[in-house]
C-alpha cells in the first residue's frame, strides 16, 4: 500500500484514515493521518510523531529490519525507531537539538541512559578502590530491577557488597575521595568516578573511556530517577570528554555517537604490569585455568534450579507437620533479585569463559614461542589468559555468594525434608 492514497475520495464519503505502528523501547505508537492529506504533510506528521517519542535523530526500520525512508513509509506497516541521524528537510519541525540537550526529561528517557543500563546489566570488571588495602578488579553489575550495583568476592557478604541508588547521595568523577588519596592513579584519573553515601564511598577505575562513559551516564541516571528527579542530556553526559567536546563544536548527532566509538586515551590494562611467561608457564597456567573451570561448570550444575528458592518458601510458608516457627523466610525481595541476578550472571559467565579458552587454546597451538617470535603475538595470549583468569575468578565468587545464599537456613533434618517434598525427591537414607 502507498503512503498515501491519492485517488479522488467519492464527495459524500469522508476520507480514510490511515496509520502504521511505530515501536520505540518495546512500546508501541501509533501514528495516523487521512487519505485525503497531501503527501508532504503526511512526512511531516511522521516526522512530527517520531520526533516527539526519541530526543534525538533517528532511523525507522521495517519488519525485516531494512532501514526505511520517511518517504518509502506504508499505512498498515509496523516499524522500529532506533536512534540516528536527523532526517534532512525536516529542521523547521525537529528544532534546535542544542537548545533540547538542556531540557530536563525522565533519566531513563535519554538513549544514552539506556545503553549505559543494557551495559551495566551486563556486568563489567571494574578497578575497585578501598582504604584498607591495595586495588583490585572485581565484576560489578546492575541488577534486573535496577534498584542497585552489586559486585562479587567470596571473602564477604551479599550485603556488603551491594549498593543501592537510593542511598547515593552523590555521583562523582575523578579520583577526589579518601580511598583514592591513599593509592591514587594519576593516569587513570579520567576513567575514575564514585557513588557516595552518608556513610561509605564506592570507589572505581573503568578499563577504557566508553567505559567510564556508560557507567557513570547510567548511575547518574539511577541516581536522579530514584529521587524522581529529571535531568537534561548535558548534565547526564558532562562527564564526558568525548560528548562535551563534541557539545562545543554544536556536533549533537556526533556527540551522541561518540558514545559507541572506540577510545585512544589511557586504558586500565596499559597499567597493569604482568610477568612475561615462556610456553612452559603459560602451557601451566592455561591448564589450571582450563581445570578450575571445569570444576565451577561441574559444581554450578549442581545448583538448584531458578525459581526453586522461592518454592521453597511458598511450600515452607502453608506451616507443615514441622510447625511455622521452623519456616523461615530465607530472603527478601531485594535478597531474591540479587539471587536471580547473580545465577543469571554465572550461567552467561561460565559459557563466555568455556568460549574464551577454546580460543586461547587454538591460538596458543597457532603461536611460535621462539624467542625471536615472541613479540606481539605472546603479548596478546598473555592478555587474553589474564582476563579469562580475572573472569573465572570472578565465576569462582559468584558461585560461592550463589551457594550460599542458596542453602537454607534452618537444621538439617527440616532442610532435607522440605527440599524432598519441593521438589519430589524420596531420599531413602534419611
């Protein structure tokens, strides 16, 4: 079907209303216009319409994922918005995007805030700060609910590795807080930021700028809409060398993208210093990498399954033959968010380091260790096998917090006998 229906409409019958379906972060829009409008207002209604659902330029794509036109656009049809370029011959509805980075919208509303979500999500291994001791990389993710940033070390507690938003009280950049006096890293101050709270500091180096970029766009996004507060994209984005150097060449569109290329300023892993290995070494610890994963696979399919924590405490909560006062609730509903997070995350990180050493393991077979042949090639193997390293570590640590918040909290006696009928077991032995 045409954009627009130009045939003559019969003089006592009125015009037709046409629409297509626009869907922008799993929402959909509707968009409608009558037969009888010109085809350039019916552009202009398009445009007018995805203006006012994404702050930013933006590409409409079909059903199969083609990037369409505003002028190629059919009634009828569903299409995605995603963020993009500002649709030329259309500035007198679009405005001036410099004068809209300064208008406050929900934190959330922004594109940037949103990609900093998905990237956090995700998890990322951070440099962490203390004041008692030397830095070190653990894995920190937001979880599902986005209430809050956890990270994972086995040598201490769910709840005092966790950080929710709405006791932040700042976010701030650079290396200004009392953990990074003590141990400061001038080199990496441009990739250093913390959440502060009345009562403690978290403090942070990321690997690369994109990085810093996300992270701290997306705390700050958290942090203002715990408060219900709304935030223009230049304040949103002002941490950001890259953005704000676009900002002032009036580059909107390439400041926005900015966000999505690659950085050339100071990265983390030029800082970290590394013991060269010969084939003997690394021929060793690329196999006790390769065991101790094996090991984590193994224990991690011993878990129980998702979900069953909470069937658990459903069945323990109707007060069975061993009476209320050993039904217990084992956690709470930010304990259970946590939870899912974390088996989630082990799940996805066990696969992606099963996969990093298949790759470690053929280029490995591919390399020369001569002496005369060493250069970048070993360079990369050793980076590759120290981030896998970091990464089972970090599986190592997720699975004992998983462990143990997984175990219940009552005798043994009542715990076998409530895991038997939950899940339909008939132990014999007990």
């Amino acid at each position: 079907m045409d954009l627009i229906d130009f045939s003559d409409p019969s003089p006592n019958s009125a015009p037709d209303k046409m629409t297509i379906t626009v869907q922008f972060q799993g929402t959909d829009f509707t968009v409608s216009w009558y037969s009888d409008m010109s085809e350039r207002d019916v552009r202009e209604a398009i445009v007018s319409a995805c203006d006012s659902i994404i702050d930013s330029g933006f590409q409409l794509f079909d059903g199969a994922g083609t990037p369409t036109s505003i002028g190629n656009v059919r009634a009828n049809e569903i299409y995605l918005l995603q963020p993009g370029s500002e649709p030329q011959g259309y500035g007198h509805i679009t405005g001036d995007r410099l004068r809209r980075v300064n208008v406050e919208v929900e934190p959330l509303r922004h594109g940037e805030a949103l990609k900093a979500v998905e990237v956090m999500k995700q998890g990322s291994n951070l440099l962490k700060h203390t004041r008692s001791g030397m830095p070190h990389i653990r894995l920190f993710q937001l979880t599902n609910d986005l209430s809050q940033v956890i990270w994972f070390t086995a040598r201490k507690s769910h709840k005092e590795t966790k950080l929710l938003f709405v006791d932040v009280t700042e976010v701030k950049v650079g290396q200004g807080t009392a953990a990074f006096l003590r141990y400061p890293l001038p080199l990496l101050t441009h990739l250093s930021f913390s959440l502060v709270t009345e009562r403690r500091t978290l403090d942070l180096t990321c690997k690369d700028e994109k990085e810093f970029d996300l992270w701290v766009a997306g705390c700050k996004a958290l942090f203002y809409a715990s408060r219900n507060f709304f935030i223009s994209k230049q304040v949103l984005m002002s941490h950001s060398k890259r953005f704000m150097d676009f900002l002032r060449q009036n580059h909107v569109i390439a400041a926005t993208q900015s966000l999505s290329s690659e950085t050339t300023s100071k990265k983390l892993e030029e800082c970290i210093l590394r013991k060269a290995m010969n084939k003997q070494q690394f021929d060793e610890k690329l196999l006790a990498v390769g065991r101790k994963l094996r090991e984590l696979k193994e224990k991690a399919l011993e878990l129980p399954e998702t979900g069953s924590v909470a069937e658990m405490q459903d069945y323990a909560n109707t007060k069975g033959a061993f009476g209320e006062e050993y039904c217990e609730v084992v956690l709470d509903d930010r304990e259970d968010e946590v939870l899912a997070t974390q088996e989630e995350r082990l799940r996805s990180l066990l696969d992606q380091c099963q996969l990093r050493l298949n790759e470690i393991e053929s280029e490995r077979d591919q390399y020369s260790f001569e002496a005369g042949k060493r250069e970048a090639g070993m360079t990369s193997l050793e980076s590759n096998i120290w981030k896998l390293e970091v990464d089972v570590e970090n599986a190592a640590d997720i699975l004992q917090r998983v462990e143990d918040l997984v175990r219940p909290k009552w005798t043994k006696r009542v715990s076998d006998w409530i895991w038997t009928k939950v899940r339909g077991r008939t132990d014999q032995g007990d």
